[in-house]
C-alpha cells in the first residue's frame, strides 16, 4: 500500500509582488469603467492636451482618480528604482520590506514637497499658479506610472534580461520626465515670466534641490 505523503507548500518570494500587480491592475479597470470618458482622455495625454484643459481645476488633484492612479504610481516607480538597487547588489528584487521602504519614502517625498510647494505658493502670492501647475505635473507623472507598471511586471519576472534594457528604459522614463517638465513650462510660460524671480527661487528650492538629496541618499546608504 503506497503512503501519502504531504509536502508543506512553500510560498514564493514574488507572490506579494503578483498580488500587488493585480491589485494595480483591478485599479486600473475600475477608473476604465467608473470614469469612462475622463480615462479614455487621460490615456491620450502623449499625444493630446485636452485632458489637462478639460481637467485643469486644482481641485481635481484630491479626485478619487487622481488619488487611485497616485498609488499606483508609488508602485511603478518604487517597483523601478528597487531593480536598479538588485541590478547593482544593493537590494534582493523580491524582498517585500524594502519595497515597503522604497514606497513610503516616495510617498512621503511626494507629499512632503507638494506641503511645502502650498506654503511656498501662499508666501509668494502664486496660489492658483501652482495649483494648475502641479496638477499639470501630476498628470504627466501618473501617465508616466501607469505605462512604467506593464514595464515592471516583464523586468520583476524576467531575470535573464541584461541590466543594460534595465538601465534604458530608466533612461527613458526620466527623458519623458524631462520632457513633461518642459511642456508644463510652455504651457504655462505666461505666468511664469509674470513672475518670474519667484519662480526661479521656486523652482530651485523644490524641483531641483529634493532630487538632489534623492540622489545623495541613495548613493550614500
């Protein structure tokens, strides 16, 4: 008579990652059904500007879409930069706790720089400038997101990829970040030179200097 013997199934290291994906993915579905029209423009915005002028009040930023695809966001670019860090022996890609890391350092950047972006904005009398142009920035950096996560499912299963299509297509993503910077300066090139001198300090203390200290931290862990 032959034995049944029951072996402990092991959970893989890369089952948190599947249930995150697909959980950005449900997302995803969700706005394509409840924001049919809204998400058929947004998904345009490479191509098109409409949707940033029909969706151009700040109010919008604090949207449930807005806020849906903010976090998925997080996701693609903490799921990004914590390849590099296993393409360079900083980090193991499957490690679930130092994506927690990752993300909640992203996220509480995002939130801390656009806080002191308001306060700055109140202090220099640009309030409604800056609400424009941050939701202006926002959308580019969410499309950028939601096109980087699709990325990230074939990079995060695929380990025989060289780190040279790893390192493109980082440079890719931060050339369209580039680019998104620059069409938000020409859209809004009027108001700018308005103010101008504020602007510059602006755009010095909050779109150059945290980056900067990004980086710094990065490279010195």
């Amino acid at each position: 008579m032959t034995d049944l013997v029951l072996h402990e199934r092991i959970a893989g290291g890369k089952d948190w990652a599947t249930l995150l994906f697909v959980f950005c993915f449900i997302i995803i579905a969700v706005n394509r059904s409840a924001f049919g029209s809204r998400f058929s423009e947004f998904i345009k915005l490479a191509f098109s500007d409409k949707y940033t002028k029909i969706y151009k009040d700040g109010g919008n930023i604090f949207s449930w879409f807005t806020i849906s695809f903010f976090f998925i966001q997080i996701v693609s670019f903490a799921f990004l930069i914590q390849l590099l860090l296993a393409s360079v022996g900083m980090a193991e890609k499957t490690n679930w706790i130092t994506f927690i890391q990752i993300s909640t350092l992203i996220g509480v950047f995002i939130l801390a720089k656009y806080l002191i972006e308001k306060i700055i904005a109140t202090s220099f009398n640009i309030e409604e400038f800056n609400e424009q142009y941050n939701l202006h920035k926002v959308n580019y950096r969410t499309y950028i997101g939601l096109l980087l996560l699709p990325v990230n499912v074939i990079l995060y299963y695929n380990d025989k990829l060289p780190a040279v299509v790893l390192y493109s297509i980082t440079g890719i993503i931060l050339l369209a970040a580039v680019i998104s910077y620059l069409v938000s300066l020409r859209n809004y090139q009027n108001a700018i030179l308005g103010k101008l001198f504020y602007f510059i300090l602006y755009l010095c203390a909050l779109e150059i200097a945290p980056y900067y200290f990004m980086y710094y931290w990065f490279t010195n862990v």
